[in-house]
C-alpha cells in the first residue's frame, strides 16, 4: 500500500513541477529549508519525531507555500516516524515538510500541532568521551515504566547537552547492545526488538530484561507460637523432670484454693489423680457424644419411614376411589341399555334375525340392541 501511494505522491510531485516550469516558477525554493523565527525548531532543521493524532494529513507544498487550493498530500497516522526537513508558517498555523523516517515516503506539510519531537536540536560534534562504552552480547527485554525515553550517544557518552533520541512506551520490547556508566547510572544502547528502531540510550533502572530473575520484595519473618496440651495416660519415670503448666479455673474460696494448692504441693501423686479424673471425663463425654449421635440417626430413620408408609397409604386409597368409579361407570351404562330395551319392546311386526350394522345372529327376539357392536336392530311394524 505505501508503495502505490508513493507512486501516486511522485505522480502529483511531477505534474507540480511541469506546472512550475509552465509559468516560469523556480522550483529551487520549494526544496530549500525555509527558515522563520516562528518556533525555535525551525532554525535545527532536520530533526526526527513521530505523529501525534488520529485523522491527520500532510498537505501540498501550492497550498502551504503558494496559498494553493486546499489539498492533501498524504493521510499520516498515529506514531508513525517522521522526519522535518522545511518550515513554514502560513494559513495562521506552524507547517513541517516531513518524511517517513523508516522507508522515506513523502507526507507533505503537517501542522505543527500533530508533530512530537525526540530531539530539537542536532548534536554537536563530540568531545573528549566522558564514560566508556562497552559491546555487550544482545540481551532483550522490555521497558519498565512510563514516560520513559532514550538519550543521544553524545550526552550519555561525551558530556553533550541532554537531548532525547526516542520516546519508548511501557512494555515495548528492546534489545540492548551496548552498556555505559555515567552520571551515576547505568545506561544501554537499545533497538527494538520487533522492527528495528533505534532508540537511543536508555536507563537501566526503566529496563527488564528476560535474562534476569523477576524482582522480589522479601516477607517479613512471622512468629508462630503453637499452644500445645499433651494429655499424660502414665505417670512420668523418676529419672525424668517433668514440668507442667496448668490453667485451674477456680470455683472454691480462696482458703480452699490455697488449701489445695498447699496439699498438690506436699503430694507429689496429686498431679497424676488429676490427670486421671480428666481421663475419665473425657472417656465419659466421648461415650455421650456417641450415644447422641446414636439417637439422632435413629430418629431420622423413623421419620423416612413413617414419610414411606403415608405415601404408601396415599397410593392405596386413591387406586380405591378409581376402581369405585370404574365400577359407578359400569352401573350406569347397564341401567341405560334396560331402560331403553324397555321403552323399545319389540312389536309384533317381521323381527330381525340379524344385526344390519355387523351382521352378528340375534340370539333372542327381545334383545333391541346387538350383543357384539350395540347397534339396535331393524325391526318392521
């Protein structure tokens, strides 16, 4: 696509030329830096910078330069390198003749507006180096931070003005060739690792490389005092010293307590007829919790089986109440059938020995109704 466009941009150039020798227009200084005093840049032409905007366009040199009808050199979008080579200001607005710094497409006259600059001055010739540089094996990684940029050789390496060489974005991936100390801080040389750019010398404080463990911030020191109570099933060996701390919730007088406390210390077995006792409390509430837990089990067995029996109680009584009303049904169809035999009785004309619907016999002359499909038979008067 940037190739057709730059056959159709040198199409446009082309036919603005022939124009210009058509009306005898010198065509040298549409090329040539215009200088104005409208912005300190325009006097440190060329510098490089990327776009800074969405729908914007480069327009022609007739408009910018010559007060041209109104039209667009090149759309542009956003971040894309750029080079300005001219300066001009007209229309009330800072213009820029700029390029495509990676592959040199032309974009025409870009508002000023839209236009960020890595540096804004070229660098002086360099002086006596001020740190040294040293050729590194390529590592790679990515920036750390945000605003973050890369500086020129001349003010990291040769004591130069500060000057940027490239803004870099958080997490874009670089990788780094050369290493340098100045200023108090560590600096690599770095490109990107995608497509190439060069983006000058960045602070190592702003870099991860993939080579490196990931930073960790240390815990601090936790102390964990474990409470432990040891239940003694024996009395300890005489050639042992066995010290106990025991918490005693006091439910006597204080003469008691003392009483006590005074009889534990002339008995040495009163430690373990205490110890004792507590076995056989907790014996006997172990056995209560079980026989709880017995009970409970229990009645949740019976109530499942009483909810079993009254469905079962359910069921029963409704297949009754359905055989009674099928048997209610039956009764009522037999009464209909007398009922009309009675009030149809057969006359004294020709009867009919066979049913006209099915032709199933007759099996009695009284009968008004076929026996095998009900139909009532055709008797004459």
């Amino acid at each position: 696509m940037r190739q057709v466009r730059k056959i159709f941009s040198g199409g446009i150039l082309s036919l603005m030329l022939l124009l210009g020798i058509l009306f005898t227009i010198s065509t040298v200084s549409m090329v040539q830096p215009i200088q104005t005093a409208a912005n300190d840049l325009t006097g440190h032409l060329p510098a490089t910078g990327e776009v800074n905007g969405s729908g914007v366009y480069g327009y022609t040199t007739n408009y910018v330069c010559y007060g041209g009808a109104m039209e667009t050199q090149h759309k542009v979008e956003d971040g894309w390198h750029i080079t300005l080579k001219n300066a001009y200001y007209s229309h009330g607005v800072q213009w820029f003749e700029c390029w495509d710094t990676d592959d040199g497409d032309y974009y025409g006259w870009i508002d000023w507006k839209y236009i960020t600059i890595y540096s804004s001055t070229p660098d002086p010739e360099p002086q006596q180096p001020i740190a040294d540089i040293y050729s590194i094996s390529n590592r790679r990684g990515e920036v750390d931070g945000s605003g973050v940029y890369g500086y020129t050789t001349n003010y990291v390496a040769y004591g130069g003005s500060k000057q940027t060489q490239h803004k870099v974005e958080d997490t874009w991936h670089i990788t780094a060739k050369n290493k340098c100390t100045s200023y108090g801080l560590t600096w690599y040389e770095c490109w990107d690792t995608d497509d190439g750019d060069y983006y000058g010398w960045i602070d190592a404080r702003y870099l991860s490389f993939y080579d490196e463990a990931p930073k960790q911030t240390e815990a601090p020191i936790k102390t964990v005092i474990i409470e432990k109570t040891v239940l003694v099933t024996e009395a300890p060996k005489p050639v042992e010293t066995v010290i106990v701390e025991k918490t005693i919730l006091v439910t006597e007088s204080p003469t008691e307590t003392i009483l006590a406390a005074n009889a534990e210390t002339m008995n040495p077995t009163t430690d373990t007829t205490i110890k004792e006792e507590n076995r056989e409390e907790l014996i006997l509430e172990e056995n209560n919790n079980h026989s709880s837990n017995n009970t409970d089990s229990i009645l949740i067995i019976v109530l499942i089986a009483g909810i079993i029996l009254l469905l079962i109680a359910i069921a029963i009584l409704l297949i009754i109440l359905y055989t009674k009303k099928i048997k209610s049904a039956s009764t009522l169809t037999g009464a209909v059938k007398t009922n009309a035999a009675i009030k149809n009785p057969p006359s004294n004309g020709t009867i009919a020995m066979y049913c006209t619907n099915c032709g199933a016999p007759r099996s009695h002359p009284d009968d008004v109704y076929c026996e095998n499909c009900g139909a009532p038979y055709q008797d004459e008067t």
